[in-house]
C-alpha cells in the first residue's frame, strides 16, 4: 500500500462547466491508471466495509457522486454509497426493478440531494472477485457507459476492486484514491443505518461495542469537527479534576494543620507536668499547696484528660481523605466517560485512539481495546455505546 498526500489543483473539465477540484489528502491504494482515475471518500468505503462485515449474504447497492474529464483524463470522484435493501440478490440473480430504482430514488432525494449515480457495487463473502456473466450483463443493462464503475468486495480475505467498461470490455483497476472530507451526509446516512440494524446482531456479540465510522489512519490528519469536539471535552474534564484535586488538597492541609496543632498541644501539656513533677520535691509546701488548689479550681483548657489523649482519634482524618478523595476520582471518572466497573461510555465526536488517549495517555491500548471487545478497525462507535477497557 502506498501513500502519497498531493496538493490541492484545479482542472479545467471538458465537456463541463467550471473547475472541479483534487483533494487534499490522498492516500494511494495500489496503482492507479493514468487514464481512469478514481476517488473514494473514506466515509463512503468505511460503510462498504462495515456492511461486509454484518452478514454473508450478497449485497447491492449504488456509489454516488461526480464524473469529470480534462486532458483525455477521466476522474470520477465517489461520495457517497447507498444500499438497496429489500432486493433479491444472488450471484445467479441481479435485478434492478421499479421498485428498486423508486427506492433508490427517494434515499438519494433525502440523503445525497445533488449526487449523480457513478456506479454500483457487489459485495459477498466467499465470491470469487471475478467478473461473471450476471454482472457483466447487470452493468451493461443499467450501468451502461464508459464513466460508470463496478466495485466488488470480498469481506473474508479483505479484497476489493473496481471494473470499468472500456474498448467494449469491462476491464479490473489496478488501484484508487482514498480521499478524506468532513461528508456530513455520508456520516448522517450512516447514523440511520445503524438505527436500523436489527437486535439480533447486536446479540450475537455482547460484548462488542459499535465503533466510530472509521479509526483514524496512522498520519492521516485529524478532522476538524472532531479535533474541536475532542478539545471540548478533555478541557471539561481537565477542570474538573483540577477542581476536584484543589478542594481535597485543601481539606487534606486543614486536616493535617489541625493534628499537629492537637498534637503540639498534647505534647506542650506533657512537657508542663513532667516538668511539674521534677520541681515538686524542692518546693516548698506553701507554692505546692498553691498550686494544687489552682489545678483544682482552674484546670487548664488546654490540658486535655488523660482518656482523650489515648483516645485521640488518628483515624477520622484519614476517613475524611479517602472518602473525599474517593468522591473526587468518581466526578473526574463520570467527566470522562468512565464507569465504575472499568468500562467507558462513548462520547460525542470519540474514535478508539481518542479514548485510549484519554484514559491511558496515548494511543498504544487501540489493539487492546480492540481485542478486548471483538472489534475490527473499520467497524462504528456511537455515543452512549459501552466500551470495555483492558
């Protein structure tokens, strides 16, 4: 795999109006034709591998986005990806009904509003990655045209493809472009589809916790949404722990300067009748009888009974400390998703390296995290999902 970041350039397209735009950041997913080439937004092919993944029958959908042309260069550039649900699919059988285009139809208008269908894809598991006679003749049928593109994936042995229909064949690519945009209607489609994922998925792994749409790629950069969201939080929950750590600090000061203050004046009384003792066989009977009728009369407040000296209770500060210290980490494990038995509620804008972050300090527990709950990297989080943390 090799990855190349490009500069932003504008082309000047031919046969359309304007100028159409190339990403920024780019990541090169093998070799991509000079001739043809195509771009994937990553929230796009993050969905076409979690919907791989959930179960092994065939699925069908449409990819959605732009196709523009300069210098004898076809740049098709995919968006977005829909999925047809409902549909009869079987590597014998691909039919692409009225029904199934009014469904498409209305998806399109509520989601990708503005979108052009560039394509369709194929996934299955255990399919053989070979362009058969059924989808030869489905995309020749429905899909006719030199800047439509087949994408099949195969989920078990993680490859995929694209097939493009040129010089009257339809002919595998050699690689694409992975592109990264912010795609908001990409991440609100997906949002629903994960509403709509029935229970008994959720059953089968228990102990699984749906992820965000995608782990963030080792050097991609951080998206800024996020990277705001992220900000927000660690900064609310930075002030809460400073607060927290401020009021047992200062309780644990006072807890002390009053032990030594207690303990300065146990001491100070001891040292006065020891102090006493020795002086009371060379002085004379009258100062001895004085001082026996004061002690009777006036006993010093600050000379503490014998049984409160032994009694003393060394043990409530201690109590007192812990039990604040013990409320004080509860609050900073609530103001960071944490729950008591070890497990982290997903928040709003997390992905996996961000909680390893937070509750670790760095991104190296993302494997354990991810082993510890099942987890794939390409699979979701959502708020209010729980984690459990090695």
């Amino acid at each position: 795999m090799i990855e190349v970041v490009y500069k932003e350039e504008k082309k000047e397209a031919v046969g359309n109006e304007g100028f159409f735009h190339i990403p920024k950041n780019i990541r090169q997913i093998g070799e991509v034709s000079p001739a043809h080439k195509i771009y994937m937004e990553d929230y796009a092919h993050t969905f076409l591998v979690r919907i791989a993944q959930q179960r092994p029958e065939a699925k069908v959908g449409l990819l959605l986005g732009r196709s523009n042309w300069a210098a004898g260069v076809t740049y098709i550039f995919i968006k977005s990806a829909l999925l047809i649900e409902g549909m009869d699919v079987s590597p014998e059988h691909i039919a692409f009904t009225e029904e199934v285009w009014q469904q498409a139809d209305e998806k399109i208008r509520e989601y990708f509003a503005g979108q052009e269908i560039v394509g369709w894809f194929f996934i299955m598991q255990e399919c053989t990655m070979e362009l058969t006679d059924v989808l030869y003749r489905t995309h020749l049928n429905y899909f006719g045209g030199n800047d439509k593109l087949l994408y099949m994936m195969e989920p078990l042995e993680k490859e995929e493809a694209f097939f493009q229909y040129e010089n009257g064949c339809m002919n595998r690519q050699k690689g694409f472009y992975l592109y990264y945009d912010k795609n908001k209607p990409m991440q609100e489609y997906m949002i629903e589809m994960n509403k709509n994922t029935p229970l008994e998925d959720k059953d089968l792994v228990k102990d699984k916790a749906v992820q965000d749409f995608r782990k963030i790629i080792a050097g991609r950069p951080v998206r800024e949404e996020e990277e705001k969201a992220g900000f927000s939080l660690l900064h609310a929950v930075g002030v809460c722990v400073l607060i927290g750590a401020i009021a047992v600090g200062i309780t644990y000061l006072d807890d002390i300067r009053e032990a030594r203050e207690t303990t300065a004046r146990t001491g100070q009384t001891k040292r006065t009748v020891l102090s006493d003792d020795r002086t009371t066989p060379t002085a004379p009977a009258e100062e001895k009888e004085e001082e026996k009728a004061e002690e009777t009369q006036t006993p010093s407040p600050t000379v503490p009974p014998v049984e409160t000296e032994k009694t003393e209770k060394p043990e409530e500060p201690k109590d007192t400390e812990e039990q604040r210290e013990g409320q004080a980490a509860d609050a900073a494990i609530q103001g960071r998703g944490l729950t008591a038995n070890g497990s982290y509620v997903v928040q709003n804008g997390d992905t996996l390296s961000k909680i390893s972050k937070r509750v670790y300090g760095s991104t190296n527990q993302v494997d354990d995290i991810c082993r510890l709950n099942n987890l794939q990297l390409s699979d979701i989080i959502y708020p209010g999902q729980i984690i459990l943390l090695p």
